[in-house]
C-alpha cells in the first residue's frame, strides 16, 4: 500500500481516521465514464476546519469529484483519503466513512414519506443505533440550528425549495460528521431562497466545519471560502485564496470563465 | 334542399339511437323470460342458499384472495429484487420464474400445485386439498405482482438512493426504509388491479378439489347447480362477485386520480 503511495504525499493510511491526517487527501484522482474521460488526474488536499469552493464551467467535473470523495462515483484510478483512511480500500467499511462525511445535494432528496423529524432520525437510529429520544433531541437541535424548529412535523412537500435544503442540511449534521460536501446546493432554488440556505452554510463554516462546496455563488466563495479551486476539463486550473484568484486570476482559463460569470 | 351541418348531425344520432333501442328490444323480447327465471332465478333455491352462501363460500373467496395476495406480494418483491440484482444467477432465476408463471395459465399452475407437488415431494400441505392449489396461486400472483414491484422500486428517483446511501445507510437499509415504502405508494393503484385479478381467480382453485368447508363461490355454485339442476346458485355468485369487485375498482378509479393529482 505504501509503494503505491510514493507518488504523492506519502500520508501512511490505516482502517481507523486520524485527528493529525488532512480531512480529505485526492491524489491523482482518475474517473471515466466510459469512453468520456470526466476527471483527469486531480490532486488537492482539504485541511480540517477548511472551506473550500469549487467553481467552473458546467462539464468540468466539479461534481463528479465531490461525489468521489463519499464514492457515490468510483474512481476509475488514484487515491482518497478521508481523515488518513483510504477509502478505495476494500477492507474499508464505506457506510462507516459516510457517517463521517455529510451531503447535501442540490435537489435536496429529503425522503418524502417522512416528516422532517423522520428524515433527521432515520439514520441515526438505523446506522449510529441511536434510540429515538436522543435522535430526536439531536434532530431539533439542528433544526433549531436551520431555524426550521416550527416545522418538525411537516412533510418535505409542504416547504419551500430553501426550507427544504436547510432541512437537508439540518439531516445531515445530525449524524455528526466531521466534514459536509455540498454539492450546488442553491442552484435548483429561487433567488429569494438562496440567502437563507447561504446564511446557514456560513454559520457551519464559522464554527469551523470542514467544508467542500461545488457552487456558482462567488459572493459566498469570496467572503466565507478559504480557498477557491477553479476546475476545467477534469483538471484544477486554479488554486488559490478566493479574493486574489477573484481579483486578478493567473490562468487564462480562469479569466475567460471569471468574466462570463462575475 | 341543404339540410345545416348540425341538424344532419343531429338526424343521424337519433338514427343511431332508435337502431340501438331497436336491436336491444328484439333480443330481449325475443327471450323466453319465464323459462329463463324458472332455471335461474329461483327465489326457494336462492333462500335455501343461506346463509352458508355468504359464511363459507364468499368467506372463503375473500380468504383465498387474501392470502394469495399477501404471499403474492412477498414472493413478488423478492423477485423483483432478485430481478434488479447486480449478481447474474439471481437475475436469471426472477426471469426465468416470472416467464415460467406469466406464461402458464394460471389453471395449470394450480393444477400442478394441487397434483404434482404432493407427489414429488411426498408431503400434504394444510387444508388440502385447496392449501397445495392456494400455493400455485401465490406463485402466480408473485410472477405478476414482481413485475409490478420492479417498476415501482424503478419509478423513485435515484437521488433518494444517494441521500440514503450518504447518510451511511446500508443497501439493503436503503431498500427497506427508502425506496421500498417510496415505491409501493407509487404502485397501490395497480396493486389493487391486481387483488381484483385474484379475487376473480379463486374460481380455478375448484381444479385442486375441495371439501365442504373450503369451497368458494364459484365451486359452491358449480356443486348447487348439480344437486339443485338448476343456474340460480351461478347468478348469484356472480352478483356476489360484482358486490366486491365493482365497488373495489371504484376505489382503483379514485386513488389512480389522487396519484395523478399529487404529481
């Protein structure tokens, strides 16, 4: 395992996570979907407590390498670590790593035949083995958190498109990960929502929640990112602290796809 | 002289309903209705019929269609996970086993139930002879029903998998507490078609045979229509039929509207 890892940060990797390993580790990060090579090679590493945004254009793989990091996409070659474990490992537990790794989507998927408090519950009773006083108590403390607490009762059809992504959000805190992926959470919501559901992600990431956002919000990579990472063509083009790649970009790439968007 | 477009068209409705009414009351009038009530629609024989008409054999229709439906239901679920399994032989054996069922008439099916597996495997089953019969009709409505079933764990989008499945959730914890609950709400409407569909075919459960205290409807009727040499027990078997289907495909009309509603 180690010989293989020579290339890249040589980060030693085990079943169990370690506090001092980075929250996430992708060294050269391979994945095809048949014959369309979507990511071609892709190496970054998130620090825990970070916020890192990830911008580009529609196509360049953004989203497939945020799903990679909980394997809901399977690599096609490279390396994850999460937390020190490498995930591609097959002695690794994938649901346990899950657990860790909370994602909110960006057409929301709560579960409709469940109440909200459901949705919150679901999982930590049936995966953490919670019992259903301490999931609930949980569950309204993030929902309190969302400033959602009113709504426990209600079924997913009857919230807004924003209340329904705080409540997503909310679901996943409830398992108590030790980092969110975000996956354009406010591109499938009105304009008028989109504040809220920024509002809550900025308060995660001021108490220090390790944080990987695929968005196309540049006002919140400026002001809440510690890092923007531009991507094109299944490539990072950019890296860097948001304001300075904001202002002045270095790469062309960045420049042509900055002044189409800002 | 021009006739308007309107009143032609008006002329020519009321052709057709007069040539209707026409046909309807030859053939009517053309019935021999006194004999007709003499051979089925005796009211001595009908009175004589309760109340073991309604306590054993409409009891034991609705029974029958319980059970079948029910077993049908489990048995069609595993096929159809078997069915939409990552691994070969399992898909393969759902195919072939939904094939096989689908393409049999469902006589035949619980026919070789009632006969043949008895022998082959030497056991008697309960409630015999009707318990083997009731298993070959399970078997059938497990064949339709997994198709069914199939079609609706397909119909729940694929991100609900993805939510579950990143919150940790196992796959099968996946199937059980998001998908599969998400998937029969969509199939109720066709799953009561389905029910309608059995409650009907309990009438070849007579091919297993039957004793006194497990006959259904139409066995009954059969059987009174020998000893009494006369149709009245079939009528009134098939009014107690419609009492249940009709009725039921009614509540089939109502929840197919609310879904389209809901969507």
């Amino acid at each position: 395992m180690t010989e293989a890892r020579m290339t890249g940060d040589p980060t030693p990797s085990g079943i169990e996570p370690r506090a001092d390993a980075p929250a996430i580790e992708i060294i050269d990060l391979h994945k095809s979907f048949g014959d369309h090579e979507v990511l071609k090679g892709i190496s970054l590493t998130v620090q825990t407590g970070e916020v890192v945004c990830v911008i580009g254009p529609s196509g360049s793989g953004k989203s497939t390498l945020l799903r990679s990091v909980n394997l809901l996409e399977e690599p096609t070659s490279g390396t994850i670590l999460v937390e020190g474990v490498d995930i591609l490992d097959p002695e690794v537990d994938v649901d346990r790593i899950r657990t860790r790794i909370g994602m909110v989507f960006q057409q929301f998927n709560l579960f409709p035949h469940m109440t909200v408090l459901g949705n919150l519950c679901l999982a930590q009773q049936r995966v953490l083995g919670r019992g259903r006083k301490e999931a609930e108590q949980v569950a309204r403390e993030n929902l309190a958190k969302v400033g959602l607490a009113d709504r426990e009762g209600a079924y997913p059809a009857h919230l807004s498109g924003g209340q329904q992504q705080r409540v997503a959000i909310a679901r996943s805190l409830s398992m108590n990960p030790d980092m969110m992926l975000f996956d354009e959470p406010t591109s499938a919501l009105d304009p008028e929502l989109v504040g809220d559901v920024l509002e809550v992600m900025r308060t995660l990431a001021n108490e220090g929640m390790t944080m990987m956002v695929v968005t196309h919000e540049m006002g919140f990579a400026r002001e809440v990112g510690d890092r923007l990472i531009l991507m094109d063509d299944g490539l990072v083009v950019e890296d860097g602290d948001p304001r300075e790649v904001l202002a002045n970009p270095q790469e062309p790439r960045t420049q042509a796809f900055l002044s189409k968007v800002l | 002289m021009a006739m308007r477009r309107t009143t032609r068209r008006k002329l020519g409705r009321v052709a057709m309903y007069v040539l209707f009414v026409a046909v309807l009351a030859v053939v009517v009038l053309s019935a021999d209705w006194d004999r007709f009530a003499q051979y089925f629609l005796r009211w001595d024989i009908a009175r004589e019929q309760f109340p073991q008409i309604i306590t054993v054999a409409l009891r034991n229709t609705l029974v029958f269609t319980v059970v079948s439906f029910v077993g049908g239901l489990v048995v069609g679920t595993v096929m159809a996970l078997m069915k939409l399994s990552s691994i070969g032989p399992y898909r393969w054996f759902a195919t072939a086993y939904i094939e096989l069922f689908r393409g049999l008439p469902a006589l035949l099916t619980i026919f070789a139930f009632a006969y043949m597996l008895p022998i082959a495997f030497g056991v008697r089953l309960p409630f015999a002879p009707v318990g083997a019969g009731l298993l070959g009709l399970v078997v059938v409505a497990g064949a339709y029903m997994a198709e069914v079933i199939r079609a609706g764990i397909q119909a729940v989008p694929k991100g609900q998998t993805e939510a579950s499945r990143s919150l940790g959730m196992s796959p099968m914890k996946t199937m059980f507490f998001v998908v599969l609950p998400q998937g029969l709400r969509i199939i109720i409407p066709p799953l009561t078609n389905e029910f309608v569909l059995l409650l009907k075919d309990t009438s070849l459960l007579f091919i297993a045979g039957s004793t006194i205290i497990t006959k259904e409807l139409t066995t009954f009727a059969r059987d009174a229509t020998t000893t009494t040499s006369n149709g009245t027990v079939l009528v009134m078997a098939a009014m107690l039929y419609l009492l249940v289907t009709i009725p039921l495909t009614r509540v089939v009309a109502y929840l197919e509207r609310r879904m389209a509603r809901s969507r």
